[in-house]
C-alpha cells in the first residue's frame, strides 16, 4: 500500500489517501488538489507529491 498525507505538501489539511498502487494514488491526489485551487499536476509537482508518498 502507498499513502500520502495532504498535510506533507505544506497544507493545513487533514486529507490522507491510500492504494494500492502509485499511479491509483495519484489519481486521487489529482481529484482533491483542487481543494486547493490546483487545477493541473505539472511534472514538476508530481515529483514533489510523489517524493511525499510513503509505503505502509
């Protein structure tokens, strides 16, 4: 399993998604960023979000 806490990327946001895979997670990190007025996941913020994804 993956996980990744919103909290991690420096947003006061409780929001914490996990899968099975990187690629799942990442789609659903994609849905909740526009919570937060991000409308697209550039590569650049990709690398970023995927260096906080943790194993469990």
């Amino acid at each position: 399993m993956k996980s990744f806490k919103c909290a991690d990327m420096g947003f006061s946001c409780g929001w914490t998604a996990s899968a099975s895979s990187e690629k799942e997670l990442m789609q659903k990190i994609a849905g909740h960023a526009p919570n937060h007025g991000i409308k697209e996941i550039t590569s650049d913020l990709a690398a970023k979000v995927k260096s906080k994804i943790k194993d469990q």
